[in-house]
C-alpha cells in the first residue's frame, strides 16, 4: 500500500510541477518516459532472474493451475469490455487496453500514455492502482467469500511483488508458489496485450 501511495504523490508532484510551468523543457520534449519504461523491464528481468527457485517451484505445479493466469486475464478483458458497453463514450479498445494493465500501473500507464494520450494513461494509472489497493484491503475477505485463488486472481500481476504477503496471509502459505507463477505470467502478457489494444 505504502508503495502505491508513493506512486500516486509522484504522480500528483508531476502534474502540479507540469501546472505550474516550471517542468524541464527537456523532460517535456524528450522521450525520457520510454527510457524510465527500458530501466523499469530491464529491473524486472533482473528481479525474475535473481531468484534461482523460481523455476524449480514452477514446475512442483499442478497443471490445471496454469490456467488461473488465462482466466484472470479473461475475466478482466470480460470486465473492461461490459465497462465500455456501459459508458459509449469510451472506445472499446481503450477500456481494453486500461484493463491489461493488470495492476502493473508503472509499465502500462507509461504505455499507454505515450500511444493514446495523456487523459488515457491517467486513467490507466489510476484504475491499476486502484486493483492494486482493492487487493491489499480485501484479500481476506475474498479469500473467505470466493476462495483463496479469489485474492490471487484479482491481484493481477501484482500478486508475484506487493500484494504477495497479503494473499499468502489470507489464502494459506501452499498458494505463494501459485501467486507468483500468476503475477509472472499475467505481468509477461502486460505489454503485449497493452500494446495490441493500443494499436486497435
């Protein structure tokens, strides 16, 4: 939570310092947000690669765990799909693209943005946290309601980092090897489906 609140103050320090007229000319005319995004997939494969059990525990799985990944991603496109029907303003693409963000707002906000404009990253941003924050505060009450592959799933690809202790407190310590596959799995498909919706 601590870490989502930190990006969103960041967030809100851009836009006044953008307000007030006082941002770098550089900073504006550059591409240093498509560096920060190569820095941050670089720091990520870094992480992935640094934890040499990972691999080994992927393969303790059961095979029908492999599809929680698939059906988290469904079930959010599914999602962002009613939510365009409901609000015709918004374009089906779009509201698909906010949604394969999969709480992964760092990376898919930035994409976002830098494809389809600054109002759509900002939503982007904004929702993905909020999937981030819903996860943290709900987690043993979905864990109780719907199961505990529930908080897994609505985690995103949160559920490998920030979300990760909460959901192996409220699902049971068995499920930290299955939260991590998800979050890897739903985190690798971010920029591919991010980017496809965009091009849409």
């Amino acid at each position: 939570m601590k870490g989502s609140l930190t990006i969103i103050l960041f967030f809100i320090l851009g836009i006044a310092v953008a307000l007030a007229g006082i941002a770098p000319r550089w900073v504006v005319e550059s591409d240093v947000s498509y560096y920060a995004l190569c820095l941050l997939m670089f720091c990520v494969g870094i992480t992935i690669g640094c934890d040499s059990q990972v691999l080994g525990k992927f393969r303790q799985l059961d095979p029908k765990i492999m599809l929680l990944p698939l059906l988290t991603v469904l079930g959010t496109l599914a999602g962002c799909a009613a939510v365009a029907w409901l609000l015709p303003e918004r374009h089906l693409a779009g509201c698909l693209a906010i949604g394969s963000g999969f709480g992964y707002y760092s990376l898919s906000s930035i994409f976002i943005t830098e494809m389809k404009g600054a109002e759509l990253g900002t939503i982007a941003l904004l929702a993905n946290i909020m999937r981030e924050i819903i996860t943290l505060l709900c987690a043993p009450l979905l864990a109780r309601w719907f199961g505990p592959l529930a908080p897994i799933s609505v985690g995103g690809a949160t559920s490998m980092d920030t979300t990760l202790p909460i959901i192996t407190r409220a699902a049971g310590e068995e499920y930290s090897v299955v939260a991590v596959f998800h979050g890897v799995a739903v985190d690798f498909s971010v920029p591919f489906l991010v980017t496809f919706f965009c091009t849409l």
